[in-house]
C-alpha cells in the first residue's frame, strides 16, 4: 500500500473513530478477556489489532439493499479497552451498561468467549424473561464453571430463557452427548453448520431472529469466530476443517444487524498472535464490524 493510496482523500478509511462521549448511533468497545481459557490464549491482543486492521477497509462504499450504500450517516464512536474484565466482571458490566445506555448499537471487542457474559448481561439483564441470544459458534459453550466455555450456561443461570435461545453453526464431532442433551432440556434451538450454505443465509438468519426475539425483548449475538473453517481463522484456538466459510459468516452477520431487536453483538475468540502471517482472522474480524455497521445501516 502506497503513500498515495493510505493519504486519498476519496477513499476514506474505515477505523480511528473518535472517542466516545456521551451518545452515538454504534460504539465499538475492548473486552479483552483472556484469564479463564480452557486453553492458553492471548486473545486480549485482538481488540487492538482489530482497530489497526480495520484501517485497510473504505469506510463508506458497500453494495446494499437497493444498491450501493455509503456510512457516512452513522455516529460512530470508539469507547477504548475494560480494564481487568476478568478480574473485575461487576465493574465491566457496569461500565458496558453505560455506553450501551448511550447508543443504539454495542459492537464489543474481545476476548475470548467469555466476555460474551459482561456484554450479553449489560444490555439484556434489565428483562431477562423477554431477552434473546443468538450465537454464532461451532460449540454449545455450556461447561459448569466460569471460562470461555461456560458463557451460555452462565446466562441460562442468569435468567434468560433457553427457548429465546438459537445456536448457530454448531460442529460435529466439537460437542458431547451430555451437553447436546442439557441444550436440549433447555429448549435452546439447534442450527448445525450442516444446514448452513451460501445460498440459505438470509433463511438462517431469519430463523435465528425469530427464536431470539420471540419474547419481544432485546438480543445479544455472540459471534464466535472458530465457527468458521480453520483454514480462514488460523487465529481461532478451537476452529475445525470444515467450519462456514467467511462469506456465510459475513452474511449471517450483516442480515443478523439489520434486525431492530438486535443491541450488541461481541466477536470473539481470535488469538491475534496466533495468526497467519497474512492476518487473515483478523483481517475477516475487521470486516465483521463493517457488516453490523452496513447491517445496522440497513434498518428501517
């Protein structure tokens, strides 16, 4: 990339969004947990490096419904980096709650999966029995305890309903009998990656919406990265061959933020020292944020 290219004023750049103060249409925010793993990570690199990658993307030009769109029209704002989110998860809550309060959209940064619990609580604990989740996860991440693998038993414990409850991608041979069987005592809808394809996207999405949102209430998306195949996410610890390609991870996620009920979204589990030397996963974790941004943009 060129001098002449990075300083062209026709091909603004996505990234270095002004901090946030007190309101704004998106905020993006650091949830770098990592202390609880199941398996050694430095996931609390990634918000950083997801911010540095998104300086590679336009920030305006996307083709859209009805053609091609631009975001200029959005207020976004960068809210920084919780410190200690594993340390001091009352105080992540606390402080997610607030920007969440002051926005209509949260995309938050993490992290290994368990950051999922911090943000899914803020913006959804103030109705636990109307609120839904949807995750996008090759894993039902219902372990006892607390770690990267326990945050839907976690919110379960929390009050949320299983039956408000739709997982999306879940892998053969990346589960147990045990806990596909308490999933299904709680009433959690299934959609196994094998009924995922490129051409189905919008029907998947639409179903996921209508099981999280069928309490009326606000929903959280948990996007687990290893849910794609582990030739696109080198970065993801517990990705498989075999995952959902970038492309159906990036639609599901742009039609997923194009719904009203929709109020945060968290990208998770990318160990951005990890990464391939092309930094490919973060590369499609940055593109991540620019479809909820276009899928937001979408809305009514």
């Amino acid at each position: 990339m060129t001098d002449a290219v990075y300083q062209d004023a026709s091909w603004p750049r996505a990234g270095d969004y002004p901090a946030h103060q007190d309101h704004a249409d998106v905020v993006l925010i650091g949830v770098p947990t990592h202390e609880t793993s199941l398996s050694p990570t430095r996931a609390d690199t990634t918000p950083r490096a997801i911010r540095e990658s998104l300086r590679r993307y336009s920030h305006t030009f996307y083709h859209g419904d009805g053609g091609t769109r631009s975001l200029e029209g959005l207020t976004i704002t960068d809210a920084g980096d919780i410190e200690n989110p594993d340390g001091d998860r009352a105080g992540a809550i606390e402080h997610l709650r607030k920007v969440a309060s002051q926005s209509s959209l949260v995309i938050a940064l993490g992290g290994d999966n368990s950051a999922t619990v911090p943000v899914a609580t803020a913006s959804l604990d103030s109705d636990w029995d109307s609120a839904g989740l949807i995750t996008l996860d090759a894993h039902f991440d219902v372990r006892a305890g607390k770690s990267n693998g326990s945050p839907v038993r976690e919110l379960l414990e929390l009050g949320l309903p299983g039956p408000h409850v739709a997982q999306v991608g879940i892998a053969d041979f990346a589960n147990s009998k045990a806990y596909s069987e308490f999933v299904a005592h709680q009433g959690i809808t299934v959609i196994p990656r094998r009924d995922i394809t490129a051409s189905n996207v919008e029907k998947i999405a639409e179903q996921a919406c209508r099981t999280a949102g069928s309490g009326g209430g606000n929903i959280h998306v948990d996007i687990d990265v290893d849910v794609c195949d582990r030739a696109v996410v080198p970065a993801c610890p517990a990705s498989a061959p075999g995952g959902i390609s970038a492309y159906e991870l990036r639609a599901l996620v742009r039609r997923l933020a194009a719904h009203p009920q929709v109020v945060s979204f968290d990208i998770t589990e990318i160990d951005a020292t990890q990464d391939s030397a092309d930094g490919r996963t973060i590369r499609l974790a940055a593109l991540l944020v620019l479809e909820i941004l276009a899928g937001f943009n979408e809305r009514p």
